[in-house]
C-alpha cells in the first residue's frame, strides 16, 4: 500500500493507524482517520515537517556526487520548513499568490482553454484521438504560475520534465541507476535555477531584498516550480478522467444544476494529486491511544482521510456539494497549509466549466497510468476519442 496510496487499497478496511514497512524495511506509521490526520497537520511542534523532502529511498554516494556536482542544496523554506524563517518565507511566497492577483488571471486562463478546446473538439469530430493531458492539462498550471511569480520565458518541456523528476527521484521506491539519472536531471535543472535566482525579478527579488541568502532563494523555487504547478496538472488530468464516469455529474453541470465549485472540491476529496505528506514525531506522544515514539516516521494518508466515513455521508461516491465534501485534507492544513490553494482551485474551476463537454460522447482509449510514488500520483497521458 505505501507506495499505492489510491485505488483499491484505499477503500479498504484499515486501522486509524497502523505500522507498515517501506521496500527498504523502514517502518512508518500510516494514519487513516481524518480528525487524526488534522491533529497531525495541526501541531507542527508535536509531529515536525523536517522529514517532508526526505527521499524514501536513500540516495546512494554516487548519485549524491552527481548532485554536488551542480552544488545542489535544499535548505528548509516551505514544506521542510519547521524554523523561525517559515512565518516570513510563506508570506513572500502567498503574497505572489495572493486570491486577488490570482482572479485577474481566470479571464486570460480562460480565453485559453477556450481555445484548446475547441482544437480539440474539431480533433474529436473528425475522429482523431486526443491527450488531455498533453494537449490540455500538462502546462497550464506552469503557464499561469509563471505570470504570478514573474518567471522568465523557458521550455515549458524542460521544467515539466524537471518537476516529474524531481517527484520521483525523492518520493519513488527506486533503483540506483535511475537515482543517478534523476539526479543529473534534476541537479542540471538545480543549476538554471541559482543563475535564475540571483538575477530574476518577480518573486526571487522579493526574496532576495528579504535578505534571504540565494540557497534559500533557490529552495523556495524549486519547491513552487513542482508543488505549485505539477500537481495541479495532475489534479486536472485524474479529475478529467474521473468526469468521463461520471454522465449525471455533466448533465448536471450543464443544466446548472451541479456548481463547479462543488465538482471541484469533491474532485479534490476523491481524486487528490497527494495521497499522502509526510511528519516525523518530535517527542514520544500518542494518536488515537497508539504510542508514538520520538523519531516516528509518520505518513498521514490525506486521500483516505476524505474517505472518512465519519466527516462524509458517501465516502466512495462522487457527489458534488454532499455534506463533508469540502472537509478534505486535499491542501493540508495549519501553518503548512498548501499556499497555493485558491491558484488551484481557480484553474480547476476555468478546467471543469470549459472543458467538461469534451468528454460527452467519447470513450477512454488509454486511461492515466500512475507509477508508484509514496505522495504524487503523477498520471501520464489520458488518450479519448469520440464514441
């Protein structure tokens, strides 16, 4: 199950909280129950973020090389980040995405999807098939995050590629060729970055003029060029697909009886990009009456916890706007809360209102695959064609 937080086992009968070996022996506590998971996210002086960016499978010496080669460092700023310099890292990286400056951006986000649409529509009625992640979903979150945080113009396919790297070289179960791979990728990327970092406007300069040294610069990139735009991509292609099963759902939206908000945030509940994020306990302490040692790898299983029996009236059910369908974990919650919550809330929206009549009428020619990954789903493509 850990590296298979979704699908199957997460509909299955599991203990509010359970010990479950990794594929290296390590033993973390997995917990299931949302009011747990909440009392975890909560309390960051209790069950600490410092382990967040930890790889679960150990970096061996030569892939390490290779990353200090490109001088790659990671210095706490956001997820990791358990010091003084959070509070004021967090407020520089929110202010970037703050709702107002994100709303002036659903007008030109939604021209745009307009226009793959109906590219895709007519791709659809002459009976082509069509990559609603490639053609749609994949770079959109980077696009309108580039505008936010004033990134300067890149491949879009060489930090798409960064990204899925940089997910897999620290969250997958992995073997050491392909950690050294990874790690000359996601060090090359590394390098672009810090030349980037001490130059670049928009955000970085923001940072810089905090007094932030350009390592912590650096960090705080990095994780927004993945956290901040990858996982909405994911969220877009798995919530896409989920709509394809769901007719009433559309008929719904269309009518206007189903809000898309609510499609949205039940979308998040049921379809979450990150199934699980990581704490590691900082004193011996208990969760629901198991002890936890001081040390205690913990793994909150945010998509179960939207599951839960307990907050929501059909656990398993796609039903937009039913009672406990906002409650979800899908960000996280406390002082780590994901900053850019209502960025992927808005793209989502634009996504579900313009692009949910693609998929009347089509069939599903190759469903998103998930490799195995501890906290993202990280789909591939998700091939449909007219019925």
């Amino acid at each position: 199950m850990l590296f298979r937080g979704w699908g199957e086992s997460v509909n299955a009968r599991w203990p509010d909280v359970a010990t479950v070996l990794d594929h290296v022996g390590v033993g973390h506590l997995v917990v299931t129950r949302h009011a747990l998971v909440r009392q975890i996210l909560t309390d960051p002086v209790t069950f600490r973020p410092d382990n967040a960016l930890d790889a679960v499978t150990p970096i061996p010496v030569t892939a390490l090389r290779i990353l200090a080669g490109h001088r790659f460092r990671l210095p706490p700023t956001l997820a990791n980040n358990s010091g003084a310099s959070h509070p004021e890292i967090r407020g520089i990286v929110a202010d970037a995405l703050h709702p107002t400056r994100v709303a002036a951006q659903q007008p030109w986000l939604t021209a745009l999807v307009r226009q793959r649409v109906d590219r895709l529509t007519t791709a659809l009625d002459t009976g082509e098939t069509v990559d609603l992640y490639a053609d749609l979903a994949a770079d959109l979150p980077l696009l309108v995050l580039a505008r936010l945080v004033e990134l300067p113009d890149a491949p879009v396919g060489a930090v798409k590629e960064f990204a899925r790297a940089a997910l897999e070289l620290f969250w997958a179960p992995l073997d050491a060729d392909r950690q050294r791979a990874l790690a000359a990728e996601v060090g090359s990327f590394h390098t672009v970055l810090r030349e980037f970092a001490a130059t670049g406007g928009g955000l970085a300069a923001r940072l810089r003029a905090a007094g932030h040294s350009p390592d912590v610069v650096v960090s705080a990139l990095f994780f927004l060029l993945v956290a901040g735009q990858e996982t909405t991509s994911q969220f877009l292609t798995l919530l896409l697909h989920r709509l394809t099963g769901e007719p009433e759902v559309r008929a719904g939206l269309r009518t206007g009886e189903v809000a898309v908000a609510d499609v949205v945030e039940e979308g998040l509940r049921l379809e979450p990009p990150i199934v699980t994020w990581r704490r590691v306990a900082a004193v011996d302490t208990t969760l629901g009456g198991t002890a936890v040692p001081a040390g205690t790898s913990i793994v909150a299983w945010l998509a179960r916890a939207g599951r839960d029996p307990e907050v929501v009236a059909a656990p398993g059910e796609f039903r937009p706007g039913q009672r406990g369908s906002r409650r979800h974990l899908a960000f996280g919650a406390g002082a780590h809360r994901c900053v850019g919550a209502q960025l992927a809330r808005m793209e989502a929206a634009v996504v579900v209102a313009e692009a949910a009549p693609l998929l009347d009428g089509v069939t599903v020619v190759r469903p998103p695959w998930c490799p195995d990954n501890l906290t993202f789903r990280m789909p591939d493509t998700f091939v449909i064609r007219r019925s």
